[in-house]
DNA sequence: GCGACAG
DNA sequence: ATCTTGTCGC
C-alpha cells in the first residue's frame, strides 16, 4: 500500500502564502492501551499559539519501523480536523519521504488531508549521510539508493540534528526553511515541541 | 545468521 | 513511546 502511494505524493514548493502552522504529535496513555495525539496551530510568523486540539483512542496497531503510520496517523488525522481552521502547513514528529518506501507518517497524514507537511525526525530510520557542521542550518544530504530523500539538519548549535524530509505538497528546501523558522532557539519545532508538551500532560 | 530499526 | 540517575552547559 506504501509503494502504492508513494507514487501520489507531490514534492514541490509550497504553493500558497503561509500565514499558520501547526504541529501535531503522538503520546500514549491509559497503561499504554490508548494513544493520544494533540494538534497545535500557530501563527506562523510569531508562532504564538492560536488553538490546540486533543484526541485519544484505543491502539490498534503494534509499533513497527516502517509502518508507524498506521499506529498513529488516524490519531493525528483526528486531532488535526479538530482544530478550528486547517493549517497552511503541518509539522510531523516523524519522516515523511525519509522512508523505505517513500511514505513516511508524514507523507502519509499530508496525503490523507491534502495538506502540505514536513517530517522533522528526531532520529533516522533510512539512509545515509556524511558529517555536518555543528552549527545552526548547518546540513548534510540524506542518500538511499543514490538518490537525496531528506536532509541531516542542525537545528540549533551544538545538538543533535534532525532529520528533515518533504511530507506532501513541500520541497525539501521548503521543509528545511520552515524548520528552521518554527525552532526559534530550541531543537524542535515550536508547533511539535508544544504538542509534545500537550501529549504528555496527565 | 546478525544487526538496524521514525515513535 | 516510557522509565530512570546523574551530568553538562547556558
């Protein structure tokens, strides 16, 4: 189903102004039998918070590398049509084409919502990169079967990089900027870090 | 057969 | 993802 979909996901430039952003993210709760997702809209030139949203349902499928989307995709899907306006852009805690099969959750929620998204991992799950700077926007190519997938990207000095990849409807140069405009002196970005916050509160 | 492996 | 103890840097 993947590879399928792979095929309909579209990398270009974002094509409309981008006045909010929003960031979602995956935590889970009752003794780990459900999942919870929160959705964080921001203005995306402030990034001041203008709605959040939350949903929680049972888990239906394990954790599997490669197949995290069907875990949490229709938690995040739901909390992200729970906000009160659609976004212009999302942010994932996850890969988008940095993915075996070219679909990562990012992709994934983008292309279920036709809506333009980033994946900005904070670890990898395929390729390979050669060393970056230690310095903010300092980055590398991430490569799988020659061909650039993402890229390694430091999100501010002296961190560990993220890994960041076109989702849907975003390039990769699109992804890497906005990125690095929703971290604002912190690793991840504002939208995600906050909905991350949001997850893990009792 | 062994190691890697988003969250 | 979650849990846990100590350490490092601003």
């Amino acid at each position: 189903m993947q590879k399928e979909l792979a095929g309909q996901v579209i990398v270009r430039p974002l094509a409309g102004p981008v006045r909010t952003v929003a960031g979602a993210d995956c935590g889970l709760c009752a003794g780990g039998t459900k999942i919870r997702a929160a959705a964080v809209l921001c203005d995306a030139e402030s990034m001041v918070v203008l709605a959040t949203a939350k949903v929680e349902m049972p888990c239906r499928f394990p954790y599997v590398p490669g197949l995290l989307s069907f875990r949490e995709a229709p938690a995040v899907i739901a909390a992200v049509e729970k906000l009160p306006a659609r976004p212009d852009l999302l942010m994932c805690d996850a890969q988008g084409l940095a993915h075996p099969r070219g679909f990562g959750l990012a992709s994934h929620v983008g292309w279920w919502l036709n809506l333009p998204t980033i994946g900005a991992a904070k670890s990898r799950l395929c390729g390979l990169h050669g060393s970056l700077g230690r310095r903010k926007g300092d980055r590398a190519d991430l490569m799988l079967d020659d061909k650039c997938i993402g890229a390694v990207l430091r999100t501010r000095d002296n961190v560990k990089p993220m890994f960041i990849s076109a989702g849907h409807l975003v390039s990769l140069d699109d992804a890497i900027e906005w990125t690095l405009k929703c971290c604002r002196g912190v690793r991840m970005p504002q939208p995600t870090r906050i909905a991350d916050k949001i997850v893990k509160e009792p």
